[in-house]
C-alpha cells in the first residue's frame, strides 16, 4: 500500500508494508525539485535514517531495474 501527499515544496510517498509476516517500517520518499530523500524509522535506535539522492543518481536508479548486470554511465 502505499499514500501521495503534495505539500508547498515537495511531493510525498509513502510505502506501507503490509504483504509479509516481517513487516518493515513505513518507507517515506520526499521528492523536491533538487534531490529525492528516503526516510524510515530505525525501531533499534528509534533514529530516523535518511538518504538523500541527487536527480542524477535517481535517473540511473530507475535505469538501472530495466538493465541486466554490468556497469553502465548514461548519456
């Protein structure tokens, strides 16, 4: 399952597992005009752990699921 929020400087994702006996925390993708950030709630640290990928690196992420293995640079 999964929820869209548009607010004033980004749109938000949220991925809600609930297909498996070991549910993962909620995955929260913020996407703002500059980067994309990924979110989620460590229950060991109950820290928030972020990543943060540039436009760049999220256009070679969505390459990347429709290629076989190698390495690749885009154009």
């Amino acid at each position: 399952m999964f929820t869209i929020e548009h607010e004033f400087d980004a749109t938000i994702v949220t991925l809600i597992d609930e297909g498996s006996p070991h549910l993962q925390g909620d995955v929260s993708i913020n996407g703002f005009e500059e980067c994309i950030t990924l979110e989620q709630l460590d229950p060991v640290t109950d820290k928030l752990q972020r990543i943060t990928l540039s436009m760049r690196q999220v256009k070679d992420l969505a390459a990347a699921l429709n290629l076989p293995e190698g390495a690749y640079r885009l154009p």
